[in-house]
C-alpha cells in the first residue's frame, strides 16, 4: 500500500473522530451538577456585566445587581 494512501486513510479519521467528539453533549446535559453550577454562573456574568454596563449597583445584603427598590428575589 502506498504512504499517501495510508496517510489519507489517516487522515480521514482522525476528522471523523473528531467531527464524532465534537457532537457529544459534554456540558449541555441538564441533569448534572456541574453543568446546573456552569450555567448559573455564567448567568451571574451575564448580569454582574449588563448590570456594571446600566450601572445598576450590588446589593450588600444579597449580592445581586438590582436598583434598591426592586426588592430581593426568593
């Protein structure tokens, strides 16, 4: 067998492992603990900016960016 042909079948598999691991589920399942702790705490990023770009300020008491006389969430 031919070099360029072997390398070519390496090739092509080394991309089809590829293109195979990248459509796994890793961190978009919804049932894990790590993935709920990931999601929340890009949601708080997603709000300490947006509320530092409105500059809306932290509360010392809860630790969430809201203007004092919306009340704290439960």
């Amino acid at each position: 067998m031919p070099a360029e042909t072997m390398i070519s079948i390496l090739a092509t598999t080394l991309l089809a492992t590829g293109w195979a691991l990248w459509l796994l589920p890793v961190g978009r399942c919804t049932e894990c603990p790590h993935c709920r702790a990931e999601k929340l705490a890009r949601q708080r990023a997603d709000e300490a900016r947006t509320s530092s770009f409105y500059g809306i300020p932290r509360c010392p008491s809860c630790g969430r960016h809201h203007q004092p006389e919306d009340g704290h969430r439960t």
